[in-house]
C-alpha cells in the first residue's frame, strides 16, 4: 500500500488534525465548560486515536480540537523536544495539519506537553496543553467515581488535607514530589497531571491557557490565564520546591528543573536541565558571549 | 435541661419494598439527654437511625433539628451541602462496624484529625495537639497516635471512632450498636467513657442497640421498638423493671435472667 499523500493542508483523506469537525466541536464544547467552572473534570466523548492509551491521547485530542492553520506547535514530553513521544505527536500534526512546528518556547502559540510546564515564562495568548493519566486527585483515597463527584460537588476535601498530614507524620516532610495537588480558584482540587511540584508555582496566574485531557478517563479540565493556582500545604509546613546542590553541568542553569543522569558504571552522576529548549537557548548565548 | 428540645422527631415513617422499616414514630430530644433504643433485629432500628442521619430519606413525617446558628431546620428538607456540612460539624455517628467509620490505613491522630482539615484547619502542629488530647479523652496513650487503627483492638478502634466524631464537638451523637462483638470488659470500659463524655460534654444521644444491660448503663429514656412501631416508651429503670407491653416483657424476660 503506497503512504498516503501529504499536501499543504495535511494528509489527502483525513480531515484538518485528524478529528472529523463534529468531534473537534464536542470536544471544544467541553473545554469551553472546562475553561467557565477552573478545575472541574467535565467528560467528553473521548475518541479512539491512532497511538495506545498513556502516550497522550487526550492532550493530543484537545490539540487537535484547538489548533488552528496558523498555529506554530511545541511538543514535549518531561521538558525535551526529541524524545520518542514528542517528536511521534509533532509529525503527527505535521502531517495531519500541515502546521508549523518549533522546540522554540517563545515562538510557539501551542505547546503539547507531557510531565513539565517550559522554564521559559508562557505569555498571554499561548496555550499549554497537558497530557494527564488520572485526571482525578482523589482517585487513590476514594475509589468510586460517584463518591468523589459529590466530595468535589461539597467541596469536602480534607481527605487529601489528611494525606499530605500522614507524609509529615511518616517522612517529617510532605512527600509530595510529583503531581501535587492544587487548589484551583479556591473551588476545586485539582490534579496538575504528573509535573514534577517544581512546576506548580508556575500554574499560579499564568498568562497561558492551560487545557488538560485525560483520553482513557475522559475528561478535561482548564486552568484560564491568571487563575489563582494555590498547592496545597499546611502552615507550619508550607509548600516547598525542589533544589539542587548542583547547576546545570551543560548550561550552568541553577534556576531550571534538573534531571540527574547516571554517566558511567562507576555511578558518575551529571546534572542536566530537563528543558531542552531552555538549555541549549542558554548554551548558544554563552557560546555567543565567549567568541 | 432547656426547655428547647434539639431533635423533634415527628410520625417518621419509612417502607421497604413491600414491609415497613418504621411507622409513626415520634419523640423529643433534649440536649444532655441520652435516648435508647432497643428491640430484636429487624425492629427498625437501624432505619430509624439511618432517617435521623440523614442517610435515608423519610417516606413520611419529618425530623427537626435545632442548629446552633441557624435555628430549627428540617434535616431532610435541607439541601444535600448543608445536610453534609451540618453531620460533620454539629452531629457525629459512631458506626457498629469501625471499618465503615474510620480510614484503617490512616493513622490514628489522622483519623482524628480529619474532620478539623474538612473545616479548615491548617496547622499541623495543633492539629496534633488536638488529636493528641482526644486520644487522651478516650483513654489510648498519646503515643499510639501514629499507629493506623487497623493495629488496634476492636475496643479500641471503637474508641478511636469516638474520638474523632467528638473533635468537632457535636451536640447531637448516634451511635448503632457501638459495643456490638466486644467482649464483656472491653464494653465495660467503653461504657464508663461514654457515660463520662456524655455527662462532661453535655452530648444529646441516641444509641440503638439490642443490649439492655447496655441501655440500663447509659440511657435516661428508652424507647422499645417491634415491627417497625414503638410499643412502649418511658423512663429506662421504669420500663426495664415494669414493662408494660407484651413485647417489653417478652424482651426484658429473656434478657434480663437471673
């Protein structure tokens, strides 16, 4: 069978961005309610699309619900442009779409992202984004669905609180580190999908859209721009992000997300920004200070 | 006592399917005042509880409850928020089972502690000292308080369930069964801690429970239920030392040997 045609508009038999338009209106339907009532998991008809469960495809969906001719597309997945999933959904567009793509965080007005939010502040206009496995934060405290409706429907959510008090009392710290709860305009909690807690703060007051889909749950949430995004703590034990003893060994980052890479068998380790973006922005400008 | 009551219970009426949970049943509940309720298995008893908690609502006839702030409301008539905000800050339900009362997995101190996070306590170092002190009301050493209740006793899950329903500082308690598949000592220790509770805090109480000895020990008033109908009414040594009703003196006949 020959591959199928690839025009300026995208791939000869298939619709704009994959999705039929009646889907990409159910879908943009549901994230207009997402986007009224921050934080709250509105479900949606989730579609079956061409790569398996957990590899993003409710980010990719709300992607292709929003993204328009114009558009410049970032995608990545834990903050680097050319990991398998990354690059697989940005030649998924590219063909699809016939859109532009970038790994520029400034040039992009749409950014897919898996696991991270770019070092590189967002600004009013673009839009992040997320792709989210469990959508729903009290999942592992309360296991049915219709329970947690009416806890988040109440508002009760001292359960969470409960949890975050049973890490103090086991670790003296809350343990957080990954896909720390939020509360969203002091309504909802909200999972921000597995970024790591060095990336809340970031959610606080964004410029950006940030839209979330969960594929297998089907569901979407959204946090509009300049939402109060606040992680949940306790005042004696305030919300705390990571640090790092170590700067960035290729840019010499101390303010970035760092990854921590194992280089040799005798357990060297190297520290590295995990915004790829961001890191070699930061290398080529030294590179340019130095000649 | 006040002249107010706090629960005004009015022809509470509630069918399953084909025969009738409760019928008519109607009483007044003071606050300090301890009800009990007893009867065999399948009397109603537990509906009835269920109706006042708000987990079923009633085929027929009402429940009032005097709130501290916003005077006499219907419990059932209220909306679902309200009805919930109001059982986790003003009434408090000790369970038969603790497994359906309380988070095994969970420490003790944050069993405790819970309710206080649902209203918005924010500070982990009084929120310890609070849980710490309840554990203490409830006779578990404050050092227990990081161990999950799965590693307790029976007596003393139950005695957890208690601690953390009373941090709120409730007015009103119901409790189904709560000394049911403890053994005679252990009841006996939860009894006296109850008794105390009640008396120190003032608690307005309704205890269902098929124990006389039980109700002798703790209830002002009894109400003896069969068929979903209350037989017979009146003060607890009255009732239990003159029964009345045919069922009564079956009940008290049986139980009550030697």
């Amino acid at each position: 069978m020959n591959a199928p045609e690839t025009t300026a508009a995208g791939l000869a038999g298939y619709n704009f961005a994959y999705l039929d338009e009646q889907t990409k209106r159910m879908i943009r339907r549901a994230l207009l309610k997402a986007v009224a009532i921050p934080g709250y998991q509105v479900p949606f008809g989730s579609r079956e699309m061409p790569l398996p469960y957990g590899w993003g495809t409710g980010g990719i969906q709300v992607t292709a619900a929003v993204l328009g001719r114009d558009d410049v597309l970032k995608v990545i997945d834990q903050g680097a442009d050319d990991t398998t999933n990354a690059v697989s959904i940005r030649r998924f567009f590219a063909r699809t779409a016939g859109v532009r793509t970038t790994t520029d965080t400034a040039e992009a007005t749409l950014i897919q992202t898996r696991h991270r939010i770019p070092e590189t502040r967002l600004r009013e206009g673009q839009v992040l984004v997320f792709q989210v496995p469990i959508p729903e934060p009290l999942r592992w405290l309360e296991p049915r669905e219709t329970e947690t409706r009416r806890m988040h429907a109440w508002s009760e959510y001292g359960a969470m609180q409960t949890r975050l008090y049973e890490q103090i009392v086991r670790y003296g710290r809350i343990h957080q580190t990954y896909d720390y709860p939020v509360s969203v305009n002091d309504r909802y909690l909200m999972s921000p999908s597995p970024i790591p807690k060095f990336d809340n703060p970031k959610l606080h007051h964004n410029p950006a859209l940030l839209l979330f889909g969960a594929g297998r749950e089907r569901r979407l949430y959204a946090v509009p721009p300049y939402t109060d995004v606040r992680s949940l703590d306790f005042e004696d034990h305030p919300f705390e992000v990571e640090h790092w003893d170590a700067a960035c060994a290729l840019c010499g980052a101390r303010d970035s997300y760092l990854d921590e890479i194992i280089v040799d068998d005798r357990g060297t380790r190297l520290h590295v920004c995990s915004d790829t973006d961001y890191c070699g922005r930061r290398q080529a400008v030294a590179r340019e200070e130095t000649a | 006592m006040s002249a107010a009551p706090l629960l005004q219970v009015d022809r509470l009426g509630y069918r399953y399917g084909g025969g009738a949970g409760c019928r008519e049943v109607s009483f007044d509940l003071h606050p300090g005042e301890v009800l009990g309720i007893a009867g065999e298995s399948g009397a109603g008893k537990t509906t009835l509880l269920r109706l006042l908690a708000g987990d079923l609502a009633p085929g027929a006839g009402n429940v009032r409850y005097a709130t501290r702030g916003d005077g006499i409301v219907d419990l059932h008539a209220l909306g679902e928020a309200a009805r919930r905000r109001l059982l986790r800050t003003d009434i408090g339900i000790v369970r038969q089972n603790p497994r359906d009362g309380l988070r095994m997995d969970v420490s003790a101190g944050g069993n405790i502690a819970e309710r206080l996070m649902q209203t918005g306590t924010r500070h982990y170092g009084r929120l310890r000292e609070t849980a710490g002190d309840w554990l203490e009301a409830v006779e578990i050493p404050r050092a227990r308080m990081d161990d999950p209740p799965r590693e307790f006793s029976g007596g003393m899950q139950q005695r957890v369930q208690l601690a953390r329903n009373l941090v709120t500082q409730p007015r009103l308690l119901l409790m189904d069964e709560p000394t049911g598949g403890l053994d005679v000592s252990v009841q006996a220790r939860l009894l006296d801690i109850l008794r105390r509770l009640v008396h120190e805090l003032g608690l307005a109480v309704v205890i269902v429970t098929h124990d006389l000895a039980v109700i002798r020990l703790l209830a002002h008033r009894l109400m003896i239920m069969q068929n979903g109908r209350v037989v017979e009414e009146g003060l607890t040594d009255q009732v239990l030392d003159d029964p009345q009703h045919a069922y009564t003196q079956l009940l008290v006949s049986s139980i009550l040997k030697g």
